[in-house]
C-alpha cells in the first residue's frame, strides 16, 4: 500500500475528527514554524547537525529572533571597551553574547599587559628592582567586575535551565509510573482507562525537555508501556483504532509539510523546521497500526534525506565561498604587510601610506565568512599587520619629532645671532653675517607645526631690522654719491675753460676733484672722462705718460683710502696683480720667439719689431710693478 492511498483511505473514514478529542490535531495543523530563526552568522556556518532515521536531536530550547552586532576591537579604547561589555551584557540574553564577550575581554587584556610592559620598562628604566613593580588601573578593576557580573548571570542561566531538565525528568518518570499502573489495573473499566490514558498523554506532551542523556532511555520506556496499553484493552478495539487512526492522519500532515520544505529556498529554515517535525512525530504523536508504521517512516526518512543532502550541498557551497574569502582577506594582509616594508621617507609617503591602509582594513571587514577553523587565526594575522604597520608609522613620526626639535634648537640659535647683530655698526661684515644665517636657515629641516611660525617670525624680524637699517644707509649713500656726479661733471667742465700750465696747478686740480667724493658705480664712468682731461694737461706741460699714469694712479689710490671700501682695495689688487702677470706671458712669449731669428740680424725689421714690442712691454710692467708697491703700502 502507498502513501497516496493511505491519505485516501483516511479522507473517506466518516467522522473521524469529531470523534476522537486529542490536544495534537490542533498543533499539526496550524503551521509549524512561523518565524525564521536568526542566529548569528559564525554559528549558522559552523552548524553540522545531521538527523537521522532513528534519533533526533532535542529542540525545546527557546529560540529567539536576536541579531547582536559584532565590531572591530582592535580599534577601540580600554574605556570604550568596558562600555561595550557592559552594553551588551545589559541588552542581550546572556546565553547569546559569550562570543562577542570573550573577544572584547582578549582585547582589554592584550592592551592592558602592553600598557603593563610600557610601565614595568619604565620602572626598570627609572631605578626601580623588577620583583618590586606592580601595575593595575581602576579600569581593570571595573572591567573584572563587570566580566565577573556576567559569568555570574551566565552561571545562573545555566544552572536553571538544569534545574528544569531535572524537574522535567521528574514529572516524566512520575508519568511512566502512572502508565505502568494503568497497565497493570484490572478493575478499572476500559472506557475509564482510556479516560486516565489520554490524560497522561496529555501531561506528556505538556512536559519539557529532559536531560539528553536521558531522553532516549526515557522516550523508548515510554512507548514500552504505551503500545503494553494497547495490548492489554486490545478488546475494545474501537479505541484503540482511532487513535492509531488519528496518529497516522497527524504523520502524513508531517510528511506532506516535509514535501513542501523540499521546495524551500533557506535550507537553514527548512533544516530547523524538519527537526520539530521529527520531534513531534516521536515524542507528540503516538503510535500507528503496525501495517503503516514502516511505510510511513521510511517516506519521512527519505523526505529527510533529500532536506539533508539539499542542506548540504548549500554548505559545500558556502564552503568554497568562504574558501575565497579567506584568500581575500589573506591577499589583503599581503597588502598592508608590503606597504608597511615599501620606504616611505616623508610626511606624504605615510600619509598616503595612512590612507591606503585604512581602505584595506574597510574592505577587510566587508568581506564574507571564512571556515570557523581560522575564523579567529585570520583576524589575529590582520591585526598583527596593522599593528606592524602602526609601530613603523609611530617609529617614523618618533624619529621625525625628534629632528624636528632638533632644527627648532639650530634656528633658535640662528635667531639668537641675527638678534645680536641686527644694530650692528659694522655694516659690511654683518651684511656678510646675515646673508649666512639666512642661506643656513634654509638648509635646516621642518621645526614642530606649532613652533614654525613663532620662530620664522622671529628670524625674520631680526634680518629685516637689519636690512632696513642698510638700505636706509645706502639711500643715504646714494644721495650724497648722485650729488659727487654732478659736481664732477661740472668740475670736468670748468677744468676745460681754464688754463692749467704747470704740474703744481694740475696736482691742484687733482686734490679738489678728490674732495668731491664717490659716484654711483654705473657713473663711474666720469673718472675716465677726468683722467682724459689730466692726460691733456700732462701732455701741455710735457709730463710722459708713465708719471702722468703713476700721478692718477695716485688719485685713485688716495680715493679707495678716503671710501674706506676694503671691497675697492682688493678689486684693484686683481686688477694689478691681472696686469703684471699678463706683460709678463706676452714679453716671455716674444723672447721665445727671438729663438726662432737668433741667427738673424737685429736690423732686420721683424726681429726688430719684436725688439721694440718687448721694450714697450717692460715699460709697462714697471709701471704697473711700481703700482702694486703703493698700493701694498697701502
């Protein structure tokens, strides 16, 4: 016989349903599971449990819809860490939070035992003997009482919920006792017996969940003495009947919703569910004739089958997609580990550097599940990579205060210098000074972002005072040396009107063109129209051209000396010292080449041009010899 024609056999029995009064017929058919089941996401994956043809699991705990959310701890302050546990102890049923608890107490410990390290170095470091320190805070204290408030609750959850197994097993035991005497009685009608009957079934059904090493033994003595029921009224059949009648009509309401749960997309929905259908199929629903009952469970066993190898097929496939996000996530520390080796030598490189690690660790926590065996090994290899990367980072920005503090320490003194020569009288030496310090000023590094502007201020107030000062003194200068030009233009003027005819009225001539002081430099050009001039008049009176030469020369020098220019002396000296070096080459280079015509006669016009450029270049030299005597005694 089929499934099918069972079905159709009990839909023509006539007035089954108002015959028979029994608490289960509503439960069957009203739906079995009317919400979806949210657990959290690590322990949906890591669920393997399989049902089988014989035994199922106990499903009574109480299931609630509760999604607690879970955040990076690494990221968080000791302060902000205690706030969390207290939040989530206070919010969540205690038996649902042990996970997100423990990660936060790994958390506060591992920043507490470096904080512990930091301060026991320290100690040492100061003079301290190591078997004297002690570290604690009040925020451990708070912590440790706020996590011992939650194993406490946790304990107390779990010692009810035992309490009420063992109540369970109680009234079931008080059960069976009762069934067993029922059986046993003679006197006792059937109809009244039956009567009694229902009611320990009743009471049954209402009975929670025992202790699960007791559940089987517990169960099978149960139905021992149920179908020990049957068989002693076994003469008023009609009873017995439809109630065989009745449990198998509440088993192929099972077995048609097992059918529909085929069909269910969430495997994990259909799974759950398929386990309160085996649990009210054993421990609600009596027994069926014995002609139905292999039959009808090897369908419910075959329905079983196929939600199980559906289900597992859904987790193979979670299985390979959590295979590819762990090799993201492992690609991810590849990442942040090379970006923590690359050279990073400035502020933008690790700011940049900052910038991608940041990105990397959102998309880290964006991406799925890994298996539950490296779920924990794979976060703390992430956050060991950025923990590297943070104590480079820290390094780096160590190294890069201390030399900060270090140019703040040079251009504090460069400030010192500038302060102490900016009234300075000694115009040209400090000018010297000042442009130094401002070219070494440049060459030192970034000082602290709070000192920076404080101290450019400074620097830049001294060098200014300074420099004001000098321009205004070269203003000064500028004018006087505007009003020299114009009086030596018109003294050039005058000395071409009159008539100077001795060596005295020229020496006259030159002692007052010295009186009238220096001209700006691009009008200099003034002095030679003068040494035009004197050259005229020393012609007049017949004075050669080397004294006419070593006259002026003497104007110039007593000029240089009247300037007090030590800038003007030495550029003179290069221009002598240039001078004598140069007829020196060009007579050496002319006596070479008289070894060319040595056996020549010197009446020979080329031999005696070059005779004749050789003497006019010794005259030079001596003059210009005799020039670099006075300015020396200078």
């Amino acid at each position: 016989m089929s499934i099918n024609q069972i079905s159709d056999g009990l839909q023509e029995s006539e007035n089954v349903e108002n015959n028979i009064s029994n608490p289960e017929v509503k439960k069957i058919t009203e739906p079995v599971i009317k919400e979806e089941v949210v657990a959290s996401e690590e322990n949906k994956i890591g669920e393997e449990k399989t049902l089988s043809t014989e035994e199922t699991k106990d499903s009574e705990k109480e299931i609630e819809k509760v999604e607690i959310p879970t955040e990076d701890y690494t990221l968080l302050s000791q302060e902000s860490l205690l706030e969390h546990l207290k939040k989530i102890v206070d919010k969540y049923p205690v038996h649902l939070i042990k996970e997100q608890v423990e990660a936060i107490r790994n958390q506060f410990n591992a920043n507490f035992d470096a904080n512990a390290l930091a301060s026991k170095a320290q100690f040492i470091e100061e003079g301290g003997n190591e078997i004297d320190f002690y570290y604690s805070t009040p925020l451990k204290k708070a912590f440790n009482e706020a996590y011992f408030n939650y194993k406490d609750h946790r304990n107390k959850y779990y010692k009810t919920i035992q309490t009420n197994l063992e109540n369970n097993l109680k009234v079931r035991l008080r059960l069976i006792e009762e069934l067993k005497v029922l059986v046993a009685d003679n006197e006792t009608s059937v109809r009244n017996k039956f009567s009694s009957f229902n009611e320990i079934k009743e009471q049954w059904h209402q009975a929670g969940s025992i202790p699960r090493d007791q559940n089987s033994v517990v169960w099978n003595t149960y139905y021992h003495h149920v179908d020990k029921f049957y068989e002693v009224v076994h003469l008023d059949r009609e009873f017995r009947d439809k109630d065989y009648k009745h449990n198998l009509e509440q088993k192929l309401m099972i077995i048609d919703r097992a059918k529909e749960l085929i069909q269910e997309t969430n495997s994990n929905r259909a799974f759950r569910e398929l386990q309160v259908l085996h649990k009210i199929w054993k421990e609600e629903i009596g027994p069926v004739a014995k002609e139905y009952k292999e039959l009808i469970w090897e369908k419910f066993s075959e329905l079983t089958k196929e939600i199980h190898d559906k289900r597992q097929a859904y987790f193979a496939e979670q299985d390979a997609k959590q295979e590819e996000n762990l090799l993201a996530r492992k690609k991810i520390i590849e990442q942040i580990n090379r970006i923590t080796s690359q050279s990073k030598n400035n502020h933008s490189d690790w700011q940049k550097a900052m910038q991608e690690v940041e990105g990397l660790h959102e998309t880290f926590k964006k991406i799925g599940r890994v298996p539950n065996e490296v779920k924990n090994s794979i976060w703390e290899e992430f956050r060991e990579s950025e923990r590297n990367f943070n104590r480079a980072k820290n390094d780096y920005y160590k190294n890069v205060k201390e030399n900060q503090l270090e140019n703040l320490a040079k251009k504090k003194a460069l400030i010192q210098i500038a302060e102490e020569h900016k009234d300075s009288e000694d115009i040209e030496a400090t000018t010297e000074l000042m442009k130094k310090i401002q070219g070494d000023w440049k060459k030192i590094g970034h000082v602290p972002r709070k000192d920076s502007d404080k101290v450019w201020k400074q620097f830049k107030d001294a060098c200014n005072h300074f420099f004001d000062r000098l321009n205004s003194q070269k203003e000064e200068v500028n004018q006087k040396q505007e009003a020299s030009f114009v009086a030596k233009t018109a003294f050039i003027e005058k000395i071409k009107s009159e008539t100077v005819d001795s060596i005295e009225g020229i020496m006259a001539q030159i002692t007052e063109w010295k009186t009238l002081g220096a001209v700006p430099y691009k009008k200099r050009y003034v002095e030679q129209q003068f040494s035009e001039v004197l050259d005229e008049l020393f012609a007049k009176i017949n004075i050669n051209k080397k004294e006419a030469e070593l006259l002026k020369f003497d104007m110039r020098l007593a000029e240089i000396k009247a300037q007090e220019d030590s800038r003007l002396l030495s550029n003179e000296k290069t221009t002598i010292r240039k001078k004598i070096d140069e007829f020196k080459a060009e007579i050496l280079q002319l006596q070479n080449n008289l070894q060319f015509f040595k056996h020549a006669d010197k009446s020979n016009p080329l031999v005696a041009d070059v005779y004749k450029r050789i003497k006019k270049h010794e005259d030079n030299l001596d003059t210009w010899e005799q020039k670099w005597r006075k300015i020396k005694s200078l």
